[in-house]
C-alpha cells in the first residue's frame, strides 16, 4: 500500500514539474516600453553587451521570445529557447528549454538549429558524466551540421566526439580527431579564440596520454603564449598538463608545485574532472617519492568525488588500487574491504559505460565517418585512378567486416541470452539433482572389489559431498583414498562406474553445480572476483575455473554473473 503511496505522489511531482514548465512556457512576459519597437538585431546587441549581468540578461532574451512568439518566428524562439538555457538552474527545466528549441526548429532546415541546442544537451550530460546521454545528443548535432552544411559547428561537434572518446582511453583516435580539428581551424585562420584553445590544450593532453611528452610540451608552449597574450584561464590548464608532464620525466618536484598551483582553478570549473586529475597526479607524485600517507589522502579525495558524481574514466582506477593495498598492509581490513566494494562498483559503471558507448561510437560515430569518406572519394574520381580504386575497395571491405562483426557480436548475444535462460530455469538444490554430476546411479556392471569395500566408500562419497568437501583445492583419489582409509584404484573405479565420468570431471562437476546454485541465490558470490570464486571452489587458476564453466554451460562466468545480477534486480 505504501508503494503505491509513493509512486501517485511520484506522479504527480512529476506532472507538477511539467505543468510549472508549460505555465512557464505559456505565460507572456511583457515587453518593457523601452524595447517594444526595437528591432531584433537591437535587442540581441543588447543582450550581448549585458551578458554578464544575469537579470538584464533574461530580460532581454525574454523581450526577444515574446517579440518572436507574436511574429510566429520558430526559429528566434528557437534561439531564446537555447540561450536561457545558460540562466536556467533547475536541471529539468534546462533541459525542457533545450527540447523546446529542438521542436521549434527540427525541421528548419537552418545553419545552427537544432544543432545547437543538440549539442548545448551533450555538453549538459557530459557535464555529469552520462557519456552515453551526451554521446546520443552530439551525434544528432554531427547530423544537422551535415544536413545544414555547418563545417564550422561540425568540427566543434566533431572535437566534443573526440572528448567522450579519451574519457574511454581511446586516446589515440581522439588525438586523431583533436589534430583534424586543429588543421581545420589553422586552414580557417582563425587563432585568437577560445575554441582554438579548447583544442590545443586537449591536444597537448591527449599526446601526454598517448606517451608522447615531447609533442605535448611544443603544444603547451604555444598555450602559454596565447593565454598569457589573452588573459584568459587557459593558463591554469596548461599549467596541470606541465605538471604531468614533469611527472612523466620523474621531476616530482615541480611536477607538484605546478598542479598545486593550478588545483584551485580547477576546483572552480563545473567539469570535475581536471579536479579528479589533479588529485589524481598528486597521488601519483607522493607515492613515487614513497610519502604513502599523503598519496592516500589524494586517492581518498578522488573516492569522494566519485561516491558525489559517478564520475568515471579509465585512468583513476588504479588509485583504488592503491587503497585496497594500503589499508591491507596496514591490517584496516574494514577500509580494505570498503575500497574493495567501491572497486567493485567503479568497474561496473566503467565496464557499462564501455560496451553501451563503444557500440554506439563504432556503429553511429566511426562507420559514418567511413562511409562518408567513400562517398567523398567516389565523387571524386572518376574511375580512372587504380590506387583510389583500391582505396574505396578497402573502405567497403572494413565497413562490411565491422558490420560482421556486429551481426556475429548480435548473434552471440542471443546464444548466451538463451543459454543464460535455460541454466536459470534450472530449478532445485544442486545436491540433490539427479542428473549424473552429484546423485549416486545404480551399478551397471560388476566390480571386482567386494561389497563391504564398495559400500563403505559409496557412504563416504556421499558424506564427502554433503559436507562440501569437494570445495578443497588439490584433490585427487590419492589424498581421498588416505581420508576414506582405501585403496585410490577402488575409488577411481567406484566413480568411474557409478558416476560415469573420470575423478577430475566428477570433482569440477561437483563444484560447478555448487557456485550455479550459490550465484543463483547467494548475492554475496555476485560481488566476489572471477579469481575469488575459482579460489572459493577449489580452482587453482581463474583460467582452469572459465574454462571449464564456459565448456559445460556455454557462457562465461563474468557474463553470467553480469546476466544475474540483471535478473536478480
């Protein structure tokens, strides 16, 4: 009854919002007298000149819907739309805003809508890390630009793709993409504005990540000169990336006097991930000059942004690490296992975030970009030019391949999704199954070992597999033979014939059923390691423990686990 409680006043909350934001979309503003005949082009010099007074501001961008509201301009109420998003701070609200100026002007066919507020939606999102949202949303702004013919806005969307992509540590291909952007703004002339920075700073960046200091230093060093020649707060990012590079040639001391000093900027900024760098380094620096406590402290700060944000990206994850063997080694096995679980939860979201975003950038983002450049190459040659025939060849074999390669990855899918099905509906208690693995069958042919013998060892198997002991590592009929008192050849036989199977395949069995069961119903086994459950159930490697589970069920465990714990939920 109270679930129900709960989910009308869930209702209506949200019904509430979205008739505040109607009401809100509906209600007339009234011009000021001052701006009623002034013209567009007016107004919106005004709103520039007062852009950083918020009230005058909103006044202005109103002033400017309401004009266009009585003109039924879609588009000018399109572009009000997109701009007070910037004053809005409820989160729904901003969002709503953006989706209204996506309405008015989806099928405009104009220059900047709806690409514009597509991508201010994907900067939204990739604000608060939900790289798959953000993803979506600048793909859709990539559309437009390219139906509206905007090289300029495309290269922006382009370099944000680049972005998402070396938060995914795909590094490489987002220096790929950074450097395009760069030849396209140098092409244009156009030096001495912000974007232009954006992308010599992540530049600089994505060549540290991909190892390659020295290109990142001749980057850094035309930073510096155009932030110190424009004021601007560049400087401080530039700054950091110093920093780690310092860090990289191993000089820790001014690698830590430069990211201190740029620590306070990037605490400033809404992105928190130059933040979560920051520490990260920090951490990084003290643990190479063996200051471990002070290491933890920063690796501690990064924990405690994530557990705010869910943060992710690939790089940090060693800071966990680092904690899980501090607290060990200090015998805090409470803050070890408390890390031990935030690890746990850090590799599922970076492990969600990897196979939903990777399949969309390879499927929407780098199979487009393939199939545009054949376009391109077929309009223009001609036929007569073998190389680039050769070329084109090759672009449409590496499309076809990659869309093999997704119809197999689809196709394997259904296979685990049906064989996940039909392990789970296996129902009863493991133990008791009579399907050959655990149950006792009747004797089909005659032993030469006499019936004293055979039954005392038949009663010790089956005390040996209620009590669970085939959960010990290292078990062979040798060592069984000296706990039964017998003779190891008797016990090879009496499996042999009652079991059907030889010693090693009736122990694995054995335990296989065991940890089925125990993942089915015990949540505990589901947060273990792949490492921890084989060493749990008497495996000696993770490999010996995948392999045999994906050889008698067809899945791997991971995915099973994984597959669980959807079901479970």
């Amino acid at each position: 009854m109270n679930k129900i409680v709960q989910i009308i006043r869930l209702v209506f909350v949200l019904f509430s919002t979205y008739s505040s934001f109607s009401q809100q979309i509906e209600e007339r503003f009234e011009i000021p007298d001052s701006l009623k005949h002034r013209s567009y082009d007016e107004i919106y010099k005004k709103y520039r000149d007062y852009s950083r007074d918020t009230i005058k501001s909103q006044v202005y961008l109103k002033t400017y819907l309401e004009k266009a509201r009585e003109d039924g301009d879609s588009i000018k109420m399109a572009r009000a739309y997109g701009l007070l998003y910037y004053f809005v701070e409820d989160d729904v609200i901003k969002i709503q805003y953006l989706d209204e100026s996506i309405k008015l002007s989806e099928n405009k066919n104009h220059l900047f809508y709806p690409a514009f507020p597509y991508s201010s939606k994907g900067g939204f999102y990739l604000n608060k890390w939900d790289y798959e949202r953000a993803l979506d949303n600048y793909l859709m702004a990539l559309k437009f630009t390219k139906i509206n013919k905007n090289t300029d806005f495309q290269y922006l969307t382009q370099h944000n793709i680049a972005i998402i992509k070396s938060k995914l540590g795909k590094h490489q291909e987002a220096l790929d993409i950074f450097k395009e952007c760069l030849d396209y703004e140098e092409k244009m002339k156009v030096r001495d504005t912000l974007d232009y920075m954006e992308i010599i700073v992540d530049l600089a960046e994505t060549y540290t990540k991909n190892s390659m200091i020295d290109s990142s230093d001749y980057y850094l060093k035309r930073g510096f000169s155009l932030s110190k020649q424009y004021n601007n707060d560049f400087y401080y990012r530039f700054l950091f990336n110093q920093g780690v590079n310092f860090y990289y040639k191993k000089e820790y001391a001014k690698a830590e006097l430069n990211i201190k000093e740029s620590l306070p900027y990037l605490s400033k900024l809404e992105d928190k991930r130059h933040t979560v760098n920051a520490y990260f380094y920090l951490g990084r620096i003290n643990e190479s000059i063996m200051n471990k406590n002070e290491a933890n402290y920063f690796y501690k700060k990064i924990d405690s942004i994530f557990q705010n944000t869910r943060y992710i990206t690939p790089e940090v994850r060693d800071s966990y690490s680092f904690l899980i063997n501090y607290y060990k080694t200090n015998e805090d096995y409470k803050n070890q296992l408390l890390y031990v679980e935030r690890l746990l939860k850090f590799d599922s979201i970076l492990h969600q975030n990897n196979i939903l975003i990777n399949e969309k950038l390879i499927k929407k983002y780098d199979t487009a970009e393939l199939l545009a450049e054949q376009e391109k190459l077929i309009a223009s040659i001609h036929g007569e030019n073998s190389y680039f025939k050769k070329y084109i060849r090759f672009l449409i074999v590496t499309v076809i391949v990659i869309s093999t390669l997704f119809y197999y990855q689809y196709q394997r899918r259904k296979r685990y999704s049906k064989r996940f099905k039909a392990l789970i509906e296996e129902k009863g208690d493991s133990t008791k199954k009579n399907n050959g693995i655990i149950s006792i069958k009747p004797e089909k042919r005659t032993l030469k070992i006499s019936d004293d013998i055979k039954e005392d060892i038949l009663s010790k198997i089956q005390k040996f597999e209620e009590n669970l002991e085939f959960l010990e590592p290292n078990i062979t009929t040798t060592s069984l033979a000296i706990q039964f008192k017998t003779n190891s050849k008797y016990i090879s036989r009496i499996i042999n014939t009652y079991k059907e199977k030889n010693f090693t395949n009736y122990i694995n069995d054995l335990r296989l059923e065991y940890i089925i069961e125990e993942l089915k119903t015990n949540k505990k086994f589901r947060n273990y390691t792949i490492k921890a459950i084989a060493n749990e159930i008497g495996f000696n490697t993770t490999e010996a423990f995948s392999k045999y589970f994906h050889k008698k069920t067809g899945l791997y465990p991971s995915y099973f686990i994984k597959k669980m714990e959807e079901y479970a939920s």
